[in-house]
C-alpha cells in the first residue's frame, strides 16, 4: 500500500509593507558580476551518439547567446567549452574541449582523440556520458564557470528556461555512449514497474499503463526542424500517482536518434467533488506535471524523472515540490 506524502503550504499572496527608507540590501550591488548565458547544444546535422570503444565520429556542439540577454560583447574576452565527463562507475572529471570562441553563435568540433586523452581515458565506454557547457571569461579575467563540482551546472533551471519569443535555452549537451534502444519494450499495451519517491521514506513501487501514441500524434514542437514524427516514440504512462485512486496520463517522448527524453509541462489529471485531501478538500481541481529532467539508461530500459507536481484548485497552487520516478520498461508486471 502506497504512503501518501504530505503538501507543501499553500501558496497566497505575499503583502508588502510599505516604508519611506530605502532597503538597504544583504549584499554589495557594485560588486556584482555582470554576466550572461551561453546556450549550448547538439549540432543535430552530424553524430548524436558517443562509440563505446571508439574515439571515431563528428561531434559538434551549438553556442548562442539569447537575444534577451543584452549586450555582452563589452566585456566579453572569449567563451571555452567545458566537458564534464561521467563514467559508468559515477566517477566525474572535467576538461576544456574548446576554447578562444569570441564569435556568438558558433559551431564548436569536438577533437575526441584530443579530449579523451586530457580526460585520461583510451575511449568512451557503455554507460559513460559527456556532458558540454560553457565557462564565460571576460576581459578582467573574471571566470563564470559553466560546472564546478562543488556547484554542479549553472544555469540549470534559469527563469529564462524559455525565452519571451519561445526559443528555449540549454545549459549543456549531452552525448553518451549507449547501448542500442529495445524498442520493442516501449511498443505499449501492457503494464510496467514504475517507482516513486526514490530513494526516500515514502519509496513505494507498482504498475503503470503504457501506451504508444500514434506517429500523428506527435506535436511537432517535439521533433522540431531537426527530427520527424517518425524519430520519435511518444507513450502516455498512465499510473495512480500517489495512491489516491485517480489515473494520472503522463506523455513521454523518446527520441530514436539520440535517446534523449521530453516531457513537457502538462496537466496529468483532474479531481472532482469526490475528491478529499485529508478530509480537508473536496475541489474539483487538476494535477500538473512540470520542470521534467529525464534520462533514459538504454542497457535497462529505466526511465529515470525528477520532476516538480502541484494541485492547482480554486483557493490556489498546492505544491508537492520535486521528486524521484523510476518506469522500469523491463519489468512487466
């Protein structure tokens, strides 16, 4: 029996006092660093996949500055291409794949003979991932490192995730050496294992309904100029999303070119009057899916999500904030 988490507040408006002193801020705003974004991401015209033994292919990665970033040509000395490479063991190091890039946008080669041997590696193995972001420098030499293994990515989740003009941001490319895709275990029509609240006290496992959208069916911001309908494996996973009795539809799309995994925001299900949460509740309201990180191991057929939920209703958004998902596609139940 699944244990149902317990919601985060509900959010309400914030009132402001007013106050004829001007605040004085928590931090020194003439030391701040002015910086920008770099968006980077695969070059869809040339190899998407790492080769497992190998240093062989063309691998190119993509470098913009959003429009909406303002001018950064100023102060801007030049931009390198960080690598940050994981091994199949969880063993992370990094190293400087390009750099001396001062002309945005740009395509940048990946010399992998080159960096394989800067990593220490003869060739990149099954299950071993690169991952490339930029570190911007400028011309004082102030450094905006684009990974750090104390801090991780920056730029992850920038308000700025999609531009006013609806072109999104990347804050790296991902290529990884994968095993080939069984795409027979995503062919629908039955029921796999799916795990929830990974790795926590509420941890509970049970089925999900799998199926297959039609290749019509994929919206084509999915695939966009770079791909078709036909690269694409679209699955609506259907699974009763912390115990409460409603059926919650998921949509889930794989890429075949790259195995890379979309999920979009989306409204997964609803609630009605026979709805209570804890007795307390009984509105009609929709459950949300959103802020989706997918990964796809392709030698298990896992499907690893860290994804944010909330209930929205009337009174407002209830948030369930983020959690850990595993759809295990070769566990059918």
């Amino acid at each position: 029996m699944k244990t149902s988490k317990i919601l985060l507040a509900l959010a309400i408006p914030a009132v402001l006092a007013s106050c004829s002193k001007e605040p004085e801020l928590p931090y020194d705003l003439q030391g701040t660093v002015h910086s920008f974004a770099v968006s980077v991401s695969k070059s869809t015209q040339h190899d998407l996949l790492l080769n497992a033994g190998s240093t062989d292919g063309d691998f190119y990665v993509k470098l913009d500055v959003p429009k909406y970033m303002g001018d950064y040509t100023s102060y801007l000395k030049e931009v390198q291409l960080l690598c940050v490479y994981t091994a199949v063991n969880g063993d992370v190091s990094s190293a400087i794949a390009a750099e001396g890039i001062k002309t945005l946008p740009s395509e940048a080669k990946i010399d992998m003979v080159s960096l394989c041997d800067k990593l220490g590696i003869a060739s990149p193995s099954i299950g071993d991932k690169m991952q490339f972001t930029a570190n911007i420098i400028h011309n004082d030499g102030t450094v905006v490192p684009g990974w750090t293994s104390t801090m991780g990515f920056n730029y992850r989740n920038p308000t700025f995730m999609v531009m006013p003009d609806g072109s999104s941001f990347s804050y790296c490319a991902t290529f990884t050496a994968a095993a080939p895709l069984n795409e027979t275990l995503f062919a629908g029509g039955n029921t796999i294992q799916c795990t929830e609240s990974v790795g926590s006290a509420y941890e509970a496992s049970y089925g999900a309904d799998i199926t297959r959208m039609a290749t019509a069916d994929i919206p084509a911001e999915i695939y966009g100029n770079d791909f078709t309908a036909d690269d694409i494996i679209g699955l609506i996973i259907t699974f009763d999303w912390y115990g409460w009795g409603y059926d919650e539809q998921m949509k889930v799309y794989i890429n075949k070119k790259d195995y890379s995994v979309i999920i979009p925001d989306q409204v997964v299900g609803t609630t009605d009057e026979n709805f209570y949460y804890y007795g307390t509740y009984p509105y009609l309201g929709e459950f949300k899916f959103s802020n989706a990180n997918a990964e796809l191991d392709t030698q298990t057929s896992k499907l690893y999500v860290t994804m944010n939920a909330a209930w929205i209703i009337e009174l407002g958004t209830l948030s369930f904030g983020s959690d850990d998902y595993i759809f295990d596609f070769s566990t059918v139940l």
